[in-house]
C-alpha cells in the first residue's frame, strides 16, 4: 500500500489525512513508533477477544515529511486487510476504530477530509 495524501479504511467513505501542523513530538506522544525509514506508525489491537494474537488490528503509517499517511485494519498478523464495515460481525471493533480515529482528530495528529 502506497502513501496517500487523503487515505480511507477499506469500506468506510470517511476519509482522513495528516494534520498540516502535526510535528513529530505529537506522533510520539500519541502512541506513534518510529520505523527504520524514518516513518511513524502506530498499530493498535481492536479486538478485545483475541486469542493466540488473532485479533484485527488498526495501522496508521504517517510518512517520515508528516504529509501522507496510509490506514488499513489487518489481521492480527498484518498479512491481510479486513473490511469491517461488511456486515454485522465487526460492529464492536468499528466503534473502537472511529473512537481511535476522532481520538487522533481531537488531539490534531489527522483531519477529516
């Protein structure tokens, strides 16, 4: 998956892109790594029934010049993208993804686009 500059989950219509006031020490405070590249990811688990590490997972990658971002719910392994918004079956963990994402709106790390 490349770098966009305005990224949605697969599934949602809602899209999100980086805060153009964002700094580094930001990212970190919220929880965000930063990788070997120089990027910054945060991934959190979503699924509160997990077993054996099976759970979906939310990755927010935020490339190293903080203007693109890519977003994707995985399996708990981070092989395969997982729609949540098909079907029933992921309503509690889409409920823990928008409250993740509009948490990350509040403190001014992403914006609605």
């Amino acid at each position: 998956m490349a770098f966009e500059k305005k990224a949605a989950l697969l599934g949602s219509n809602e899209q999100f892109q980086v805060n153009p006031n964002v700094k580094k020490y930001t990212l970190r405070d919220n929880g965000f790594e930063e990788t070997k590249k120089g990027n910054f990811q945060l991934s959190r688990t979503m699924d509160t029934n997990m077993i054996n590490n099976q759970g979906v997972k939310l990755k927010i990658v935020v490339s190293n010049e903080l203007t693109q971002l890519k977003l994707s719910v995985t399996t708990g392994n981070g092989l395969r993208t997982v729609n949540i918004y098909s079907g029933d079956a992921y309503k509690e963990i889409r409920e823990k993804v928008a409250f993740t994402l509009e948490n990350l709106v509040e403190r001014g790390v992403l914006e609605k686009a």
